[in-house]
C-alpha cells in the first residue's frame, strides 16, 4: 500500500463538521497530488455511493468510498476528527475517516490491498494506534505497515509483506496473511498455520479430539455495492466472531476484485449459512436446503454474534431455504463469456419469469372452457352481469381473469429479457416494448426482439460519460425516458411491422400443419423436450409451444399438446423401469422413481435429472427417443390443449383425449425398453446399494 497513502494524505486535525465537509477536505489532498483529476465528479461519485448506504461503523469509523472515472488510481486518504463527523453509524459520530478513491477499472491487485486494509479496521490494536499517532508520517506508515500497530516484544507477531501490507496476528493467534489467488485473498492453508474459526479439538490432544464433538459449520457470503470496504470487513467480523464461538466459519467475500466460490464439499457439510449482503448474492442457490440467516451487510459487521447464534437457532428448528434457483441476474456467469451463452441467458430470464403468468392465465381459461364450453368466450363481463348460483358465470370469471393474465406473457416476457441484460433499469422499456408488441400484432416473436433491443438500449446508454449534476436522475428519470422513447420508436415505425408479419405467417403456417409436416415437427419437439430435460433446449420448445397460446389455432393447440406430452416420458419412463426391473437400479434410484411417477404425471420433466445424471449415456437417448414417438403420435391423433402446464390433471381440457394418453403410455413404453435394455447390456456391474450412499445426490428442482 506505500503507493496508495503517503504523509500527504493525511490529515490528523480534520476540522470537518459534516460528511460532505470530511470527504471535500481529503479529496482536495488526492486532487493536490493528480490522484484525482475532477474534484466535483469525485465528490458526486462518493455521495452517490453514500446514498445507496450509510459508510460509517460501530467504532468511530468512517469509509467513503466509490469507484470513479475520475480517479487516475487507487488511493486512500485518513482524516482524524476530534468532534467527530456523522457517516450514520449507530454509535455515533466517526473520528477516524478513511476515503477510498479506485479507479473504474482499477486492477485487482490493488483492490485486494484496499480490502486487506478493510479487515484491518476491524482489529481494536490498528485503531488505537491509529488514534495514538502523533504525526502524519507514522500514521501513513502504520496504514502502509511500514509501522506495527502496537509495541509488542514477539517478532513473530507482526510481518511485512511484499507490496508493504500489514500482517499482523489476532488476539487468536491467527496469522492474516492473506496471499492472492485470482486477484481475491484467500486465508493460510491449513496445513500451515490454523484456520480462524477452527474448532478447538483441532489442536487439542487425541484423547480429547475423540470425545469432543463435532463443531457447528458455517458457509456465509458478504457482498457491498461497491466491493472494497463492507465486503470483508463483514468477513472478518463474521470470522472473529465464529472464532470466540468456536464455530467453523468459512467467508465467501464477493468484492470488486471478483470471488472464488467456496468449495462445493465445504458448502455440503455447512450447518448454516449467512448471507450478509447489499447486492444480489451469486449462484444463491449453491446454498440452498440449509438454514439460512439473510442479512445487509453492516448487520455483520454490527452484531456476528448475533447472526452466528440466530442461525444455530435456525438450525436447531430445522428452519432452511427452498431449493429454487436464483435470479437470473443474480447468477449472472462468468467473466467472458460468449455472447451466445449471454443471449440464451438473457431469453431464459423471459422465460422463467413469463411461465407463472402463463400457468395461472392459460389454466384459468382452460377451467372456464372446461366449465362453460368454447362460447365461455362470448359471454359479456362478469362485471356487468354474475349470478353467484350459475356456473356460467364462474366460469365466465375464470375466463376473464385468466384472459388478463394471459395479456402479461408477452410484456413480462420483453421486460424480463431486457432485465437479464441491464437490470432494473431495462424493466420499463422491456415492459412498454411488450406492450406494443401485442398492440401491433406483433405476438411472441415481437416480445423477444422488444426486450433484446429495450436491453441494448439502457445498456448503450449507462455507458455514456454524463455530467456529475444528471447522473442522480438517470435511474429514475432519464434512462426510463429515453430508453422508452427509443425503443417505441423501434418497434411502431421500424422493426414492428415486418415481425408482425412474420409471427403471422408462423401462426398461418401451425394452423396449416397436417400429415407428414405435422408429424416431423412432433418428432423435432419431442426431441427438444427430452434432450436437457428442463434445460435450454427443453424451454426454447416450451416457449415456442406456450408463445402459440397467445394467439390460438388448431396449429398452436397441437403444438402445445405435443410439448407437454412428451415432457412427461422421461420420468415415467424412469420411474416404470425402476419398478419392472429394479436390480438395474441403486436403492437411492428406486427412491427417485418412486417420486417420478409423480413428478411425470404433472409434467416435470426434472424428475428424470438424478437419472441422466448418473447415466446419460443410457439415459438421454431413451428418453428421447420416447419423446419422439410421443410427440408424433399426440400430432397424429390431431391432439389439442388449450393448458400450458397441468399434465394428466388437465386432460379433461384435451381434444382427443384418449388418443393422448395413449401417445404418452407409447413413448413411456418406448423409453422403458431402450433405457432397460442399454442397462442391461453394460459390461460394468450396477453400483450396488451398499454403495449408493457414496454416490452424488443430485438436487431435482420442480
């Protein structure tokens, strides 16, 4: 750190009286030495980082910070106040303030160091000595470690490392040392010296280790919004605090010089978990099924103890998450991925937010055909005219709230997509983008493009370099403005009418389908359902058959009749071949097959996942080649349903339903056979049940 804070930028008679005041006196000091080249742009930077959460801490300690354009590099400014300046800590005014200049781009070395500095705010010894100083040079000097904080006879205690980071040792006992591994800090290798929070037997005698119990495990994530500061002072509260309670806490501190995860095993075998968070957590759902304590991130720094013993009461109930998946936006992958995985990830972010108004809307309809026949739709607003004894009306009812929540698939479907691509700020013109899709007849394919280029539009404009004094209104006001003038230009004058167009020669084209073309695209579906087994593929075929629903034919009601029916083979299919011939199978496996018949049943493909798991090679094909036979079959019986999701509980509602259900009993059949059959013809044994325990469980999300 000996480049990032010199004497100069040190103020020990800071005479600010407000938080405004403290951080202008010490960016002038950056702006002196060319760290700084916009004092006014700077100072909006901090304060817009300031509003998104208070920067002060327990303990008379101050952080503004942020990351600007205007910073020529990473640079740290220390004041000392001795009235004190209000950074809304709940202990009261800060006299010891830290400013933290990093560049937009700064490099990950550099905000590795900023983040060791972070933990150091935490140990008690570096802020009296800070307090003690009695001349900016030693102050600087002990910030860079050039300086121990405390006089200690024990050389051992206190080390310099290259770059001149400060390393010291804990009341513990535990070095700090924190070397780099992917620009991110990663704790001394056990082997080496212990690790904080490691469970007192594991130094203890034999005879003691044997009779000592196993300590209580705890994952946590800490994350900011800027990444340098709250991000591992959380950390290292959380580990102090695991520490004196005798608890194995391991951090995963998502910061500005990026993350690695922590490991799979150390996750599997965690108690608890605690996510001490102001920024969506990454890949969230590595943790699920746990007990879990969520929190913002000063929370962890204010009170671990609590967080530590709120989370073993959570544990000793039983209390964990759902095993859902996390946002899209939250799991937003890694650096440098292709566009292609970034485009599929933007369209499965529609998706997945566009199936429950589709399921609710296209159920709700199909009831009120069910009850009320196909004229349901001719009959006037339940609004002017509902008999609480007719059944006509509830229908009626039915119908009409499920017709507007059907209306939202297409807007959802743009705003959502535009939301994987830019976050919040690409929802209102993803959202108006929809709406005009459905207004010009432009259907599912318009509210693909309308979110792509809504996403574009707000991602083009976040890049633009905006004076200091706009950029508090661009979220709220000025990006939904332009964002949304630009893409309704777009989709009414320039790319509407040609996908408009297009969509309806795609409707006329399912409503023509009969014969041979019909059958192949029922294969070609069939196919694309099973390959991924509720993966990509498997929804690109969802969509297509769900996107027909919004503007229904004889074509579209086939095509979403043959998707759902061959999304039920593959764990009806796996979980009749469990029980015809169940010694091709692990106990663990007959388990699963039981809950697949289930699972099959209302049309959850996933329920097949622990299968092709543990077998793709034998499992996939089968399933797809039922599939296949299914879906041509549901096309060939000219099979029609109104439903997007409901499986075997919607058949009622099926044309031809009969017929259906022999296509899927066929394909099941077909798949049975050939995943049998492949089992059988191995030449290597089945793992036994003794040995299924150590085999990967696979997690099946519905």
């Amino acid at each position: 750190m000996s480049q990032m804070i010199t004497a100069d930028l040190v103020d020990l008679d800071l005479s600010a009286h407000t938080k405004e005041e403290a951080a202008r006196s010490l960016a002038e000091r950056m702006v002196a030495l060319g760290r700084v080249t916009d004092l006014d742009g700077f100072l909006a930077d901090v304060a817009a980082r300031e509003a998104q959460m208070p920067t002060g801490l327990d303990g008379g300690i101050g952080i503004p910070h942020c990351r600007s354009e205007h910073v020529t590099e990473p640079t740290l400014a220390f004041g000392r106040s001795a009235q004190g300046v209000d950074f809304g800590a709940p202990d009261g005014p800060a006299d010891l303030i830290f400013l933290i200049a990093a560049p937009a781009g700064a490099d990950d070395a550099h905000l590795t160091i900023l983040s060791s500095l972070a933990r150091h705010l935490m140990d008690e010894d570096f802020t009296a000595a800070l307090r003690e100083a009695g001349d900016p040079a030693s102050a600087a000097a002990l910030i860079r470690g050039d300086a121990p904080p405390v006089e200690t006879p024990a050389p051992a205690s206190q080390t310099e490392v290259p770059g001149g980071d400060v390393v010291g040792r804990s009341p513990q006992g535990v070095e700090r040392n924190e070397p780099e591994e992917d620009g991110v800090p990663e704790r001394s290798a056990p082997e080496q010296t212990p690790q904080r929070g490691t469970a007192p037997e594991a130094t203890a005698s034999p005879a003691a280790a044997e009779g000592a119990a196993a300590p209580f495990r705890i994952v946590a994530v800490t994350s900011c919004p800027t990444g340098i500061a709250h991000t591992y002072m959380a950390a290292e509260a959380l580990e102090r605090a695991g520490s004196d309670d005798g608890v194995e806490l391991a951090v995963e501190t998502q910061g500005s010089a990026g993350f690695t995860r922590l490991d799979p095993a150390v996750i599997a075998a965690a108690d608890g978990v605690i996510f001490a968070h102001d920024v969506p957590v990454r890949d969230k759902h590595r943790f699920a099924g746990k007990p879990t304590v969520d929190v913002g991130v000063k929370a962890a720094i204010n009170r671990p103890a609590e967080l530590i013993a709120e989370v073993r009461a959570k544990s000793a109930r039983g209390e964990v998450t759902s095993a859902a998946k996390g946002s899209p936006v939250d799991e937003t992958g890694e650096p440098g991925e292709g566009y292609g995985t970034k485009l599929r990830k933007w369209l499965m972010s529609g998706v997945s937010y566009m199936v429950p108004f589709v399921a609710a809307g296209g159920l709700l309809i199909a009831l009120g055909f069910a009850i009320g026949g196909y004229e349901i739709n001719k009959a006037p607003s339940v609004i002017e005219h509902f008999a609480w004894t007719d059944t006509t009306s509830w229908a009626a009812l039915m119908f009409q709230i499920g017709g507007l929540a059907f209306g939202f698939l297409v807007p959802v479907l743009a705003g959502y997509i535009a939301y994987g691509m830019a976050d919040r700020p690409g929802l209102v013109p993803g959202f108006v983008g929809g709406a005009i899709a459905v207004s010009i007849n432009a259907g599912f394919l318009g509210g693909l493009v309308a979110g792509l280029i809504a996403g574009a539009v707000v991602m083009a404009i976040q890049k633009l370099k905006v004076p200091a004094p706009l950029r508090g209104i661009m979220p709220v006001v000025a990006i939904p403005l332009i964002s949304s003038i630009v893409v309704g230009f777009l989709m009414f004058l320039v790319v509407g009418e040609p996908i408009a167009k297009l969509q309806s020669a795609l409707t006329d084209w399912l409503s023509s389908l009969s014969g041979a073309n019909a059958i192949i695209l029922g294969v070609i579906l069939g196919l694309m359902m099973c390959f991924d087994l509720g993966g990509p593929l498997n929804k690109v075929a969802y969509a297509f058959a769900v996107g027909g629903l919004a503007n229904p034919n004889e074509g579209s009601l086939k095509v979403m009749a043959a998707v759902m029916a061959a999304g039920m083979v593959p764990p009806l299919a796996m979980a009749l071949a469990t029980t015809v011939r169940g010694k091709l199978f692990t106990k663990a496996e007959r388990e699963n097959g039981k809950a697949a018949w289930v699972l099959g049943a209302s049309f959850i493909t996933e329920g097949a996942i622990p299968f092709a798991a543990a077998d793709p090679l034998r499992v996939i094909p089968a399933a797809m080649a039922g599939g296949a036979v299914t879906g041509a079959l549901s096309m060939t019986f000219e099979c029609t349903l109104r439903a997007p999701h409901g499986g075997i509980f919607v058949v009622p509602l099926i044309g031809n339903p009969l017929l259906y259900l022999i296509a899927i009993l066929a394909g099941t059949a077909v798949s049975t056979a050939l995943v049998v059959l492949l089992k059988g013809l191995r030449k290597t044994p089945q793992p036994t049940d003794a040995t299924a325990a150590t085999q990967p469980k696979v997690a099946v999300a519905a």
